[in-house]
C-alpha cells in the first residue's frame, strides 16, 4: 500500500526502540512506546507536495522522505496498516530533523 498524504502532512513509522549512547559512550536500547519522554523519534516515509496557501501557491516542505524527526509524544493522528504503526503529522509539528550519525 502507498501512502499519499496531502498537502503539508508527513507520514512518520514510528522507532519504537531506540538505540541511546551516553556521554560515557555506554549504548543501551530504550523502548520509547512505553517511554515518560514527551517526544518520540520516527522516520518519514511519504510527504505531501506543500503547504497551500490562499493564492493557490504551494510551498515546497523542508521534510523529506527518509529524514529522521523528532515530534512531541501527543501531537499527530495515528495509523496502523495492519503491520506497522504510523503517525500523520502536520510539518509544523516537527520539532526538529536528526541529521548526521543517527544510529
């Protein structure tokens, strides 16, 4: 199934372990469904073109498939396709893009 939202809103899966480094350098796996973080870390896998404006214009996202976001934990609608979990955000709900040596 492709997804083929419209407009300014991102799909994002969900990363629901995630891999932490301490400033020590000790890695230890975080299960971030169940996490007291108020943020969460997923991957976009489908934009829409951009945000519409009243003219008609569309202004290109900055989002693009495959950046690694980073979002607040209650903000978004969710979906699930049967196999795996996603949430629909507005781009303006985006906190930040994790650029760099994410993993």
């Amino acid at each position: 199934m492709n997804l083929k939202p419209l407009y300014e809103k991102i799909v994002v899966e969900l990363n629901d372990k995630q891999e932490i480094k301490s400033s020590t350098g000790l890695s230890y796996t975080k299960n971030m469904s169940i996490s007291a973080n108020s943020t969460m870390v997923g991957t976009v896998v489908a934009t829409g073109e951009g945000r519409l404006l009243s003219d008609g214009t569309i202004i290109p996202l900055k989002v693009k498939v495959g950046d690694k976001v980073v979002f607040s934990k209650m903000q978004g609608d969710n979906y699930n396709d049967g196999n795996k979990d996603y949430t629909i955000l507005s781009e303006s709900m985006i906190l930040l893009i994790l650029e760099g040596d994410n993993d």
